[in-house]
C-alpha cells in the first residue's frame, strides 16, 4: 500500500501532506509526495527549489517514513499525475481542499474535484485550518 498525497507549499497542500505523514506513519505505508512546486519548464532545479525538496524530504526523514518525491513540470497536469501514482485499490490519497466559487472552478478547473471522482482507490480530502 502507497499512500499519495498532492503537495504544494501553500496551507493546503501543508494540511494534506501533515495527513498523509500520519497516514503512512499509522499504516507502516510508503509515502509518495506528488511536488507541484512551480519551477521552470525545462529547466532542472533552481537553487531554491532544490533546497525545498531537500527539506521536504528531510522533514520525511524526520518523522521515519519511507518516502518519494515526485517533482511535476509546470505542463505536467496535478491531477493526472496524482492519479497515475495509484497502482492498487487499497492506496490512498490525501489531497488539499480550498473554497473555490463554482465560478473560478468552472474557469480554472479543480484538481481535488478530479482525484475526488476519478480516482481508482480511497481520497481523504483535508482543509486548512
């Protein structure tokens, strides 16, 4: 069993990956962080950039979780690459929510909206508190 959580470095992506840390720490599950932090097309890393995947898996480290990163381009599509991580029923993924208006979900889409619906195995949707 994986657990996989959607990451962004905003509180819901923080609330999410603080879940799925709890989640794989509970289930002794490997924990695949799915990145999508914005870096430039094409290009390897940033130094920035480099350093906060660097922290993010040595927070991992920290809490003793078997873990990967998964960093997305900014063209990778989030949803679709949450949802090509799942390899068995019995994987979970945590995703952030946020309010959206129904007016700016029809415009720009929804992530948590897809994994929600299209997702072949459990989805535990967190919010920021």
């Amino acid at each position: 069993m994986n657990v996989i959580v959607g990451y962004r470095p905003n509180p819901e992506g923080t609330a999410a990956l603080n879940r799925a840390v709890v989640e794989a720490q509970r289930s002794g599950a490997r924990l695949l962080v799915v990145n999508s932090s914005e870096k430039p097309t094409g290009s390897p890393l940033g130094i920035s950039e480099e350093r906060a995947v660097d922290a993010l898996s040595q927070r991992l480290v920290e809490a003793g979780v078997h873990h990967d990163v998964r960093q997305l381009d900014l063209d990778d599509d989030p949803a679709e690459s949450i949802l090509s991580c799942v390899s068995d029923p019995s994987d979970l993924v945590v995703i952030g929510l946020r309010q959206r208006s129904p007016i700016g979900k029809l415009i720009a889409g929804s992530v948590a909206q897809r994994v929600l619906l299209e997702a072949a195995c459990p989805v535990l949707a967190v919010k920021a508190l």
